[in-house]
C-alpha cells in the first residue's frame, strides 16, 4: 500500500507539492484552514518572473526606506508595535544587506526561479492547465532619469544571470507600450518573465489534483503534531486528528505559528501585500507593468486587469487598508492614460511570507524527522512554485534533486 503524505496549506506550494508526490506514486491529502487556493496565491499580480533574482536586502535599502517606513501610503511601511520577533526579523535583514549576501541569495533564487520557469510550461502543456499564460515578458517604467539611471547598475548585476533588460528611453516605452503616457523617462524590458492569472492557476490545479485522487479538506485548522519520538504520526486539527506518514508543511506565513512543534523558530514575517480586480480598461496594456518608484505593478489579464504590490509589516492584521489601495490608484495614474476603471470586482490583501535574507525554506523540520518544511518564498511564491514542488517531492522520495537543495536548508539560520 502505498505511503500517505499530508500536505498542510492549499496554494500554490502546496499544490505543486502534492502533484509531484502523487507523480511519485504516494497516497495525497491536503488540508487548509481556509479554502483552497484563497490564501496568498490567490491575489496576487501572477508574475513568473527569473528577472526577480535580486533579493530586497540591497545595499542602502535600509537608507533609502528608513525615512518613509511608518508612513501609512508608504509603499514599504512598517506598522509601530511592540513585536520582539519583528525588530529582531528586522536587525537581521539590515545585517544581509551588502552585496556578497545579496549575490549569493540571487545564485539560490535564479536556480529555482529558472527551474519553475521550465516546468510550468511543461505542467501547462501536459495537464492542460487553463491559468491564461502568456510570455511577453514585464516592463519596469520610471518617471524621472535619476532612478532610470540606477537601474543600469542593477540591469549589470542581473546580466551574470542571463535575465537583462532591454532599455527603452523617452518616448520609447510607448513604442513597446502605447497604454503608457507621454513624458516618462524610459523602462527596461525583462523578455524572459511571463504571467497568468494565479485564480484560475489554482481553480486548474485542483481539478488537475482531484482528477489524480487527491483529497482535498478545507476550512480545517492544523493546532499541532502528534509527535511519536522524533517523527509525527498525525496532526491536531479543528476536525480531529489526521494521521499520515509524512507531512509537508506549505502554510507560508502562518508557519511560525507552529514553532513550538518544528524545534526552531521559523524566521518569516507576514509582509502584507494588496491588490484590486476589474475588468480590462479601453486602453489596457499588453504587458505586465512594474513601477519601481511608487512599488505599484499591473497585470493585464485575458480576462480582467490587476494593480497589485506595496509591502506592510503589519502583523497578522486582517483589515484591508483604504489608505493603501488608494496608493495602488494613484501609481497607476502617474504612468498610464487608462490607469483603471468601474467596477472594482474585488480589493484584496495577502501575506508574503518573509525571510530576512530573501530565499524560501525547503527542508527537513529539526524536531520532527518526517515533516517537510516548504515556506518563506516571500514574493516570488507562484515563481517558484513548481520548482519548490518538485524539490519537495524528490527530498522525500530520497531521489537525487534536480536542484541544489542545500541554499534553503534551516541550519542556515
């Protein structure tokens, strides 16, 4: 009979995660606390971007930030509070902030970045996954020349990954771009990113999923692990305990809050992101978007259109803030002659689950032998999604990894 894994957290992790142990011929259940596929990979601006190989923890980022941090339309704001566990998050950032940390967290993000890329158009293809794909890559535009100049310096770093940008100066942009507006300074095209809609990524995944005979519990809570010596047998949940023979633990941000189980403090902060859905304006971009100077993002979809981004410290703070989907509009405006329109269909907020030195946790829990941690993929969760996956699967297979797996292992910490 074959051996029964419990994957815990139903988005894109955790999806991937289930598919490729069910490839490998393993019993599959998964279990979420909320329904699935509505957690942070559910809103979120659908990038698959290997352009994102640099991690926050840029040199300066700490001066350049600091004095808007506590600003409520701030695009990174921090939310004053007495939290032990976020100042220390916070000092340990500031610590991975020089170029040598920097370098070596962009080597780990590239190698799953790059692999993801390849295997979700080989998921797509094979499994008919209707998520509406489309590799035009993504733009990032700037209003003035100051930071379209500096971008040049970080265009330099991301050329020893083969993910360079194209520029485009002056009136340029609208040649590639003809939803943008006159007067902007330039843009620089990734070509190798693509994007899709991360809902319908999810709604395909699971009938993909249940067509394979994996069972599928939501609105069930995960409180705790039966432990037997240095393995679990089960876990606690709101429904009653689940026994299985393995356990992958996909709950991004919530995963801290299983500590007390894993034997280590999970160094992930909730960084709270936002977005607003509504249909595709008349004049609507062909590619995806990014604004560096206000941090907004936008996603034309096939079938609507996506402002998303700014980041927020907030705790596990559950209220969608009007102050920051307000700033999401008033990006937009700066750069587009279209920037959006009626109705908004849904205003939404996620957690990204943050590490302080930028690369996502994949290994083995300290305390329990056969728990699977598979979380920390801060912005880059749908990325990095099917290479995390695979990566899981193979680890627990004891098969030899498509990748290295050794940058993202916990004894870094």
């Amino acid at each position: 009979m074959a051996q029964k894994v419990l994957v815990i957290g139903c988005g894109i992790i955790g999806a991937a995660s289930a598919y490729y142990l069910k490839k490998n011929g393993w019993q599959v259940a998964m279990v979420d606390r909320g329904d699935f596929g509505r957690g942070s990979s559910h809103g979120n601006c659908g990038y698959i971007c290997p352009s994102h190989v640099l991690p926050l923890t840029m040199p300066g980022m700490i001066r350049k930030t600091l004095p808007m941090m506590l600003r409520r339309d701030a695009p990174l704001r921090v939310k004053p509070r007495l939290d032990p566990s976020l100042w220390w998050w916070l000092f340990r950032f500031a610590r991975e902030c020089r170029h040598e940390p920097m370098m070596a967290t962009a080597h780990t993000r590239h190698i799953l970045l790059q692999s993801s890329r390849a295997l979700y158009e080989k998921l797509i293809d094979e499994e008919g996954i209707d998520c509406e794909w489309e590799s035009k890559g993504s733009f990032f535009v700037f209003r003035n020349a100051g930071p379209m100049e500096d971008y040049t310096k970080l265009n330099r770093l991301m050329e020893e990954f083969g993910v360079a940008a194209k520029r485009f100066d002056g009136e340029a942009v609208r040649d590639l771009e003809p939803a943008l507006k006159t007067g902007l300074a330039g843009g620089w095209h990734h070509e190798c990113d693509a994007h899709l809609r991360p809902d319908k990524l999810l709604s395909s995944m699971r009938a993909v999923l249940e067509r394979m005979g994996v069972e599928i519990r939501e609105n069930t809570e995960v409180r705790g692990f039966v432990r037997e010596g240095q393995a679990a047998s089960a876990v606690e949940t709101s429904q009653g305990p689940i026994p299985a023979d393995c356990f992958v633990l996909a709950t991004g941000a919530w995963t801290p809050q299983l500590n007390r189980w894993l034997g280590m403090n999970v160094p992930i902060q909730p960084g709270k992101g936002y977005s607003m859905t509504m249909p595709r304006p008349a004049t609507c971009p062909q590619l995806p978007l990014i604004f560096p100077e206000c941090k907004v993002a936008v996603t034309p979809m096939r079938s609507g259109y996506r402002l998303g981004s700014t980041m927020e410290f907030a705790g596990y703070d559950t209220s969608l803030n009007p102050v920051r989907l307000g700033a999401l509009k008033r990006g937009a405006e700066d750069y587009l002659i279209e920037p959006y329109c009626e109705p908004v269909e849904e205003t939404w907020y996620g957690w990204r689950p943050m590490t302080f030195d930028g690369r996502p946790i994949i290994d083995r829990a300290p305390a329990l032998k056969n728990v699977m941690l598979a979380a920390g993929h801060n912005m880059l969760g749908v990325s990095m999604g099917t290479a995390t996956g695979k990566l899981v699967a193979e680890l627990i297979c004891d098969q030899t990894p498509h990748i290295d797996p050794r940058p993202y292992a916990v004894d870094r910490f």
